[in-house]
C-alpha cells in the first residue's frame, strides 16, 4: 500500500519499487514528476508521477556491487540526462547514480535532486514541498538529496565540486 505524506500525498508502489531497483543497481537514474493529475469527485488531484528510468550506461564494468565507468562518459551522459529531463517547467525529484565513477579522492553516490525552479506558482511549490519528504524517505541510506532551483546549480563540476566538499 502506497506510504502518504502530511499532505496526503502518497508516493505509489511503482515509484517505491523503482527506488529499490535503483539502489540496487539496476538503474542509473530515476525522474519523478510532482504534477496535477485530474479532477477526481470536483477535487483537483496532484501527485507523483514516475518520468523515466535509466538503464545502465554502456561501458560500466564490475560487478554489480562495484559497477564503474569512464569520468568523460558519464559527464556526457549526464549533461544529456540535465538537457532533456531538466525541464524549467516542472517539479521533479531525481535519482542519479554517481557511485559509478571513482574520481581522485572524491566519494560519489546516488543523489537526490529536489528541482523546483522558481518560476513556478506558489500552489505548485508548496504542494511539492509539502510532498517531497516522503518521496526522500523512501531514498534514505545512500542519498545525499541537494534542493536545487537553477540549472547552473546541478550540472556536472557543480556536483562533483558538491561531493569534494563533503569528503
């Protein structure tokens, strides 16, 4: 049964599920999508959506534990991963597995990005902030979850620099 947040806003089985499935390595990223959903009864209905899941970069060696990957591909990856989920639009909650890439004394991990740009209505960034904390406890363990709202904040240097500065 899907877990509900103080708004009352539960975070669906699917979305749990792939959670885990991330976290055990079978994904490389994961977008969620806190939108309307509808007019259920005369009420407006928002929830959480799941965008699209990532499989596996090509080029990730090891085993499953200890997956890794080239620094160069997963830069690129990634800036592709911000150019074509990253919409200014939307209110999303991200997952993406850095834990893939061993950089000189940086320890990376899965991140959590909590992305609600600023040119949304106020309703919509309540809702979301108000929702968003279950969908973080679901990631407990090893998420770091960054509350970012400009696109400068989350490409690559940005968060490598991020994981410099907690190691």
């Amino acid at each position: 049964m899907p877990k509900s947040s103080m708004s009352g806003v539960s975070v669906p089985e699917e979305i749990q599920k792939t959670i885990t499935d991330l976290k055990q390595k079978k994904f490389q990223y994961a977008v969620f999508q806190f939108k309307d959903l509808g007019v259920v009864d005369d009420k407006k209905v928002v929830g959480w959506t799941q965008v699209a899941v990532g499989e596996r970069f090509e080029g990730c060696r090891g085993t499953k534990a200890h997956l890794t990957i080239e620094e160069d591909i997963l830069r690129t990856e990634y800036t592709k991963f911000v150019a074509e989920y990253m919409d200014p639009e939307s209110a999303l909650f991200v997952l993406y597995d850095f834990s893939v890439v061993k950089i000189d004394n940086v320890k990376t991990k899965i991140i959590g990005i909590q992305w609600c740009p600023d040119n949304l209505g106020v309703k919509s960034k309540m809702g979301y902030a108000s929702s968003v904390e279950e969908l973080k406890k679901e990631c407990l363990g090893p998420t770091v979850v960054y509350v970012q709202n400009e696109l400068s904040e989350i490409d690559y240097d940005s968060i490598i620099k991020e994981f410099a500065s907690k190691n």
